[in-house]
C-alpha cells in the first residue's frame, strides 16, 4: 500500500458535518470545480467504507489488477481501507482524498443531502448484501419481532443502512433501539450476549463463522427489495474527459475481475489470498472462497435480466430514497437518475468474456483452495438462514 496515501490518510480528520480538515495545516480542504480537475495524479486510489481491506469484499479490484485487465491506464491504482466512520468515504471523495468509493446507498444519499455532488457508475451491489445476525436458536423470519428490541451497530452511520431496510419489509425503524457497539467489536458482542441483533452482511457471514461466531441470519438478498453498495465517483470527473475515459477503462477491469470471479471463485480467493496474505492467515481457504461468494451473489443476482455487471436496478434505487425521505433520513426528494447511472455500463462489459472464461479456467490453484469440496460448499450455503 501507497505509503505517502497512508500518511495523508492518518493526518486526516472527519467532522460530523462532513468536513475533512488537516490538523497539521489548520484549514479546509476543498474539492476542485470541474474547470479545475485535472488527470489523476498516481496513484488512483479507491477508499473502502470500512476499516479495512483485509477482507474478500473486493475481490473483483484484485482479479483485475493481477491479471491485466485494467489495461494501461497510466497511473498505479491502490485502495485505502479509510477510517471506520461510515460516511469517511464519501467525505474522502468530495474533497479528491480519494478518487472512487464504495459507499452503502444510506451513505450515499447523506452525502447527496450535505451537497456533495457525487455519481454512482457501478452498482456493485445488485441485491442488498446486509444481512441482520441472531444469536443461535433466536432468529427471526419476520423481522416485525424486532420492534422494540436493540439492534448492535459497529458504528452510529450504520444505521442509515439499517433503517431503510427495517422500513422496507414493514418494520418501524423508530421502534427498533440501536446500540454502537464499535468496529470490529459489535458481532462478538451479539454473541456475549448484548443486544438481540445485529446488523451483518455477505461475505462477514463466512468470516465470523471461520472465527467461531455461529449465528443464524436473515439475508437481505433474499428479504429485502433494496440495492447495496456501488461504486461512486464525482460529477467533476464524469464532466471531464481525460477523466472519464479513465474511468471508464477502470470500471472494465471491475466487470472483467467479476466475470472471471464468476467462473472460478477459487481461483478469486487464491488472487485475494496473494494480495492479502493476512486474509489466507484470518479465513482460510474455505472460508475464504465462502465469503468470495457470499458477497459475489449479492453483486450477480439475476445476470439473465440484466445488461451486465455493475448495472444499477433503477427502481430499487428510486424506491430507496423515497423510503428515506418517507422515514426522515433524506430532507429532500432526491432525482435518483442524477445521482444513479448506467451509462457506463455497457462499455463496462464490452470485453472479450471467452478470454476471461480461458483465463479463470487455466489458473492453477494451490493444494488448500483445490481441496474444497464445492459441491458440499453449495450444499450448506444457506444453512444458517431463516429467511
């Protein structure tokens, strides 16, 4: 990882309000108007909403750039994990301490309300990959039952996901209690016995099992009518053309990591495992590729209905802001079109699928990964779900 991004990254402090000041320079750091943008400087660097990216999450970034499908775009790119604030990474991309995020949908729109003109290019996040966790023998398929209890958070800003998703299945998000009970610390403290619930997601599910954390879980991809994560960058980029061309080439290399994904998640985790190797020591190789496609589902669903990776359900993004505007999280009614497009999408996809097909099949796996027993994944991948 970049060191001068790491240094500048720690130096950084962010406001509630969504200000990201400087502590050693003492001033405002301002994004520059479109007029002003120029070509990314090296590297181009991608910021995770959470604290870290020692997960599998991201495997379609690490795909591309270990087998070239980024092609040559002229500057090294990199990823930040960011701080766990869960609106860090929008506040980073409005004042260019980033230049692309992974923000949820909820924080996505508090960005939107506090004036930051930001786009959503790639939607990741098909299907709504949050899930809420429950002690074993406590779950519940209708999550009605939550009205009045708590539900544990890893930080306050989590609960611009949770609520839209109680609210879109019925439930009253001003009947559930929430309780911040801090990253990474708020799973275990569902197991110790706080709390009746907590907010969860693909991909964590695989992890906190490997870890020994055995709860049962509603899955969002199966209840919940709601889009997740996406990739997002400024407007100023889109409107700049040296910019955007660079996008648009970078955003291939994320359908082009996800095809391949697709066709050998082995192979994936194996990629991750190279470029992480703390996540081959923290999951091990079945729980790895578990977690991989735990979150892959998530970023697939219907492919046969769609036009491509990375193509956002327009309906479901519209039927979500109005949801936060219904519940008081958005003070204004966003245009989801402004803020929501696939106008990159096809460009995204138009690459050579028989190539990445060849590719994914041809990787050789290490002993670990081509031990699993994939048809015994398959069979237990929704053993502990209730929904």
């Amino acid at each position: 990882m970049d060191h001068h991004m790491m240094t500048r990254r720690r130096l950084l402090q962010v406001s509630a309000s969504g200000l990201v000041t400087t502590t050693i320079l003492g001033g405002a750091l301002t994004a520059p108007t479109a007029a002003e943008a120029k070509p990314y400087a090296s590297p181009f660097t991608w910021i995770s909403p959470r604290g870290t990216i020692e997960v599998m999450d991201d495997y379609p970034y690490w795909v591309a750039k270990e087998m070239g499908y980024f092609g040559d775009l002229g500057v090294e790119t990199a990823m930040e994990p960011g701080p766990s604030d869960g609106t860090a990474v929008v506040k980073f991309l409005a004042v260019e301490q980033a230049d692309i995020g992974f923000p949820s949908p909820g924080v996505l729109s508090f960005a939107i309300n506090n004036g930051m003109d930001l786009v959503s290019v790639f939607g990741s996040g098909f299907l709504d990959l949050f899930n809420i966790a429950f002690r074993k023998g406590e779950g519940m398929a209708d999550l009605k039952g939550l009205e009045g209890k708590t539900v544990l958070l890893g930080s306050a800003a989590w609960q611009a996901i949770a609520d839209p998703m109680f609210a879109a299945v019925g439930v009253d998000p001003k009947k559930i209690t929430y309780v911040e009970a801090g990253w990474p610390t708020w799973t275990m403290a569902l197991a110790g016995g706080q709390g009746d619930a907590c907010l969860a997601w693909e991909g964590l599910r695989a992890d906190l099992g490997a870890k020994g954390l055995d709860f049962d879980y509603w899955l969002g991809m199966r209840g919940s009518p709601l889009p997740s994560n996406s990739l997002v960058v400024r407007r100023a980029d889109l409107e700049d053309p040296e910019r955007l061309e660079f996008l648009k080439k970078y955003l291939r290399g994320w359908a082009m990591g996800s095809e391949f994904a697709d066709r050998n998640p082995r192979a994936a985790a194996e990629i991750v495992f190279k470029a992480l190797p703390t996540t081959r020591a923290n999951y091990g190789a079945r729980a790895g590729t578990e977690s991989l496609m735990q979150i892959h589902r998530t970023f697939r669903g219907d492919m046969a209905s769609r036009a491509g990776w990375g193509e956002h359900d327009i309906p479901a993004w519209d039927a979500f802001f109005k949801i936060l505007k219904d519940i008081g999280m958005s003070g204004i009614d966003i245009e989801t079109t402004r803020h929501v497009t696939n106008d990159y999408i096809a460009g995204a996809n138009d690459f050579d699928k028989t190539k990445v097909h060849a590719d994914a099949d041809a990787y050789v796996l290490p002993e670990d990964l081509a031990a699993i027993d994939m048809a015994d994944v398959e069979a237990k991948f929704y053993a502990n779900v209730i929904n």
